[in-house]
C-alpha cells in the first residue's frame, strides 16, 4: 500500500477514510490466507456458526476478540489490502468492541445519549447481520434452481421450411439504438480477459509535491473540506496523493481533521504556521525497490 | 373439445415454437378459455412425467416449451457441448439474490446490504446477461440495474413473483426488537 | 437397458436436436446396438400415432426428428401467421447483433460469442431473410454470414456503416479476435 502504483490498481475510493495500518501498510488479501469469506458480515456469520450459536443469541464476546483477531492479523500478512475493504471491516469491528464494552445495555435503561446511540448502532448491526444472512441463503436457493436448470436443454429448433414461409414479415421490434446496446452486451467479453497492465506507464504523482499545493491551498483557506482540496485533481492517482499528503502533513502536526458522521465531509484545517516552509516526508514517492531495502536495514 | 384433442393441439403447437408460449396465445389460437389451456398445460406436464417421458413440458419466464428432462443431462450435453457457461461464484449469486429482491437498485445499495464493494462483481452480471441497467436517478445520478429475461430463463422462473418470499428467511420487526432485547453478552 | 430407459434416452435427444439424428449416431451415444435403437425409434413412432400425440417422431434424410403432427397442420399455421411469431425472439436478436457488428463471421465464432449453440437460431435469421451466406472459408470450410439488405431496411438504414458505434470500452476488433480466438473451439 506504500507505493502510488499498487493504490492505483486498486479500487480507491474518494471517500475520505482511515486508511489501512499506516505504520505498516504490509497488510494483505488475508481473506485469501484464512478462511473463504467475502466481507465482514460474511466473516461475522462465519464466526458465529463456529462458535455454533445463533445469530440472535450471539455471544458478542468471544465473537468480537475473534473477529479482532482476524483485523490484527492484518498486519502480519503479506499483501496490501484496499481502503474499502479495510474499512468495512473497520467498521464492523469498532461496533463490535462498542457493544463488547457496554455489555450491551443488561438493564435496558436507556440513560443518556450516549446509550442510545449504542443501542442504534447495535440494532443497525444486527439488522445488517440478518438482512445478509437472509441473501445468502437465498443464494444458495438461487444455485440449486440454476444447477437443475442447467440440467434441461430447451427445444430450439427451427421452422420447418413448409411452415416457415408462411411466416408474415419479420418484426426486428427494437430501433438502432436498441439494437446496438444488445451488440453492447452481447459482444463484451463473458470472461474477463487477463490484461496485461505492464505496459501501461501511469504518470507518477508525486507526493511531496500534492503536498505543496495542498499547504498553499490551505493556507490560504483556513479551512477547507477534502472534497474542495480534491476538486481539481484529473485522475484518482492525484486523490489519492493528495490524501497521502493529507496524512504526512496531520503526522507533522499541521493539520486538524473533523468529519461529523462517518463517510461525512471531511474537514481539514490548517494549524501550521502561515509561511515557511513545511516538511514532508518523501516515503510515499520512493521506488518500491528502494522500500523494500529500507525495510530490510 | 375433449380433452385428448386439446391435448394433441397443444403438442403440435410447442413442437414448432422456438420460445416459450404463453397461455393466452395457445388460447388465442386454439379457441378455447385460457383457464382450460392452463389446466391442459399442467395435466400434460404431470403426465409427461408420470410417463417417464425423456422430455418435459415447463412453464419458464412467462411461456411453456419442451425440454430435455433434467435426468438426461449426461447424454444431451454429448450434444448440446457448448452453451456450458463458468459457474456463478458465492459473491455473485449472493449479489444477484439482492438486486432478485430489491429491483430496481443502485450499485451503492447492494454494497451496503453485502457489506463489500460489488463494482467487479456487477459488471459480471451484466455481462452475462442475467442483469441490466434500468435507468438513471435524477439526483443522485445513481444507474439503477434490474434482473433480466435471461435471469428467469437461467432460473426456471416463470416471473418474479415466484421468486420465494423473502419474509420467511428475515425476522419481522417485532421478531427482531425481542430478539435484540434478549442479546446479553 | 430397459425399453422404458431406451426410450427416454431417444426422446430427450430428438428432443432438443435440430437436424435430424441418424439410428448410428444415436446408437454411438447412448451406446446400444444400432438394431435396438432403430426398432426402439420405430416403436416409439407407432406409440405416438396409436396415443394420438400432436407431434409425430418421423425419419427423413437418413435422420430421426420430432414434427407437429400433419393432421395438425392447420393449427400450426394459424399459429405461425399470427403475429405473434413476426416479432424475434431475444436469441435471435442477439445472435444478429454479433453477426451485424462482426460480418463476415462464421457460425462457430458466433456460438463462442454468444455462449450457446446458434445452429437453430441462424436458420431462423436465414429463414426470415435478415442473414445470408457470404462465402466459404478456404481452410477450414467453414461458412460465413452476414446481414441482408432487408435487414438494413428493417432497421431503417442505408449501410451498415450507419449501425450506431458500440460503446468504446469494447475491445477493437482486432483486441476482440484476440480473446476470443482463446475462448473458441
């Protein structure tokens, strides 16, 4: 995740979240490594069935360290992980510990705000959780009826030629447009190809150097929302940058992030002085050779 | 018209079809109530099977047509050797389950209800024709996809509405408060 | 094997073939004695016209295929001269859409495009007058097709330069080649 050609690949999102592990960044595909999941409600189920409990039993305990676990493990796998997926664990991950800690309302009382927002989010979880599950099985319906499907082969056969020329003029019954949109759908690969992506030589952005237009933008501004700083970015490499940079110059200590409501407008505001100049580390636009040595020292 | 007789009418008509028939056009054309072709259809079907036929007579996405019978599968396919398509993967189908349900649904949507990015796996399903988009959100500017033709075809479903009910499979509201309220840790 | 078991063997391939199937292939593939599956086919004819079936199992050319029966002759016309046969079917509008936008091109290319056998649905388009034979390919004898000029007219065009561009994320076509070279037989 070190590397702007590696975050390129991936599916970044513009959404201005925390990125995975930046101590480290060596975190990995682990869902590859651990089990056969797709998602963090798909991890919980797993976890749940393990423990053979019923969802609406679910001891969160014992279910929230594991699921923790499986996040710490991040950091000892290999390979990086994308900022969405990470972050869908996150999330998923930080409600779990709310809930392990408040023990889960046990009275039923709600006294103040700060109870009731947990017994939301609790909610909103768990609704999460069977609405997930109430898909997955009815995927499994939806296999079975395609596997039996598979089975029978429909009679398609031609006209006899005594009938067929009796056959008013045909009817096309779609215009052009139409008709190229089934060509469209038709003539996309059905398997995606495997493109070689060697060839293509992304213009390098250079971190160090978003940082310096970030800082002038900033200074000027005051405050400004991530969406703002990001406005005039042509390709999602200078985004994501841009956040990078955002992030080396919080870790300088000139910056001060707020966003009122997860995947909220972020804002950014200057906290550093009005002129001079403002270091930032040039990690990000190292090759990813010379990282990789460094690692080693 | 005895029933042996629309019987035989009705054969002949589904050996030459290349599509699924639907009951009203088999009425129109027969010249007989559309509840009495409806009750040949099925009494033909059940017969067939009955019969150990190696065919059979289904009713599939809104029309009846003849088929090989499922059982034979091994011998057809020494035939019929293309058309075998890659299996769907678990994050397809569980994606196809929602967009079956919720149609018609934005991309974002069927994130959030999997809890994970569906971008790769929607563009799968389009491809493969068991999806389409259906439109545009004004504000937003969300597309909007919805199941296909193909879907019901792939599925053995003659519409939508036969897709089993999802209520079963979620607790209700209530089911879910008593539920919630009994979680201790 | 039983007669029972003969028998449904036989009925789900002639089920489902076009062309009509010869007593030695039927006999390589279900893998009984030609004699067995020839008298086999016989019986099952008698047994059609003794229960009065609309359709009828008959061997023309050298072949064995299901018709609708003669008898019923002037249902199935009723029914072709309705109109609701004009209109094309789904497959066949996308089997003519390959065709449209990758002419000349042969039926294998076409069945690996479209993922399913396009024998029945090309005889179709050829029978509607929409698709023509252009030719043979040397090596491999192959024939090609392409759209006819009645299906420019259809269409409401003058060439079939004037068909609107396919979506430019579409590999061009010498890229599509490529991957479908790998994908076909």
């Amino acid at each position: 995740m070190k590397y702007l050609e590696r975050m390129s690949q991936e599916n970044s999102s513009t959404a201005p979240v925390v990125p995975p592990s930046i101590t480290d960044g060596r975190v990995a595909g682990f869902s590859l490594h651990l089990s056969n999941f797709d998602g963090p409600f798909d991890l919980l189920l797993q976890l749940i069935s393990r423990h053979k409990m019923d969802i609406t039993e679910v001891a969160l305990g014992a279910v929230t360290d594991e699921f923790i676990s499986y996040i710490k493990q991040l950091e000892n796998a290999d390979q990086g992980w994308d900022l969405d997926k990470t972050t869908e664990f996150l999330v998923v991950a930080a409600t779990l510990l709310d809930l392990k800690a408040a023990k889960l309302l046990p009275s039923g009382e709600i006294d103040d705000e700060a109870d009731l927002a947990l017994l939301e989010a609790r909610d909103l979880l768990f609704a999460r959780l069977l609405q997930y599950r109430a898909f997955k099985e009815i995927a499994a319906i939806f296999s079975e009826r395609i596997e039996r499907e598979e089975k029978s082969f429909a009679r398609l056969v031609a006209l006899d030629p005594h009938f067929a020329q009796l056959l008013p003029e045909v009817l096309i019954g779609v215009g052009s447009q139409r008709f190229a949109a089934i060509a469209n759908r038709v003539l996309t690969p059905k398997t995606t190809p495997a493109f070689s992506i060697d060839h293509l030589h992304l213009p390098l952005v250079s971190v160090a150097e978003q940082a310096s237009k970030v800082v002038e933008q900033l200074r000027r501004a005051g405050v400004a929302s991530f969406r703002a700083l990001i406005a005039d970015a042509e390709t999602t490499l200078v985004v994501v940058a841009r956040f990078l940079a955002l992030l080396e110059l919080y870790r300088e200590g000139v910056v001060r992030f707020e966003q009122m409501v997860s995947w909220g407008e972020l804002q950014i505001t200057w906290t550093g002085t009005a002129s001079g100049e403002v270091r930032v580390s040039d990690e990000f636009d190292l090759p990813p050779q010379t990282i990789d040595e460094a690692d080693n020292v | 018209m005895s029933e042996v007789e629309l019987h035989r009418c009705l054969e002949a008509i589904l050996m030459v079809v290349d599509e699924p028939v639907s009951e009203v056009v088999l009425a129109q054309i027969i010249e007989a109530p559309t509840e009495e072709i409806s009750a040949a259809l099925r009494t033909l079907a059940d017969r067939y099977e009955q019969e150990q036929r190696g065919f059979e007579l289904r009713q599939v996405s809104g029309g009846w047509r003849y088929y090989s019978h499922p059982e034979m599968a091994p011998l057809v396919e020494k035939f019929v050797l293309d058309g075998q398509q890659a299996r769907l993967t678990q994050a397809a189908l569980e994606t196809l389950a929602v967009i079956a349900y919720r149609q018609p649904i934005s991309r974002a949507r069927v994130s959030a209800i999997r809890g994970v990015n569906v971008e790769a796996v929607m563009k799968t399903l389009v491809n493969r024709g068991l999806v389409e988009e259906t439109g545009i959100e004004g504000e937003s500017g969300a597309v909007f996809y919805k199941t296909t033709s193909f879907f019901l075809e792939k599925l053995g479903l003659n519409s939508i509405s036969d897709l089993p009910a999802l209520a079963p499979f979620l607790p209700n509201v209530d089911g879910l408060d008593e539920i919630l309220s009994t979680l201790t840790d």
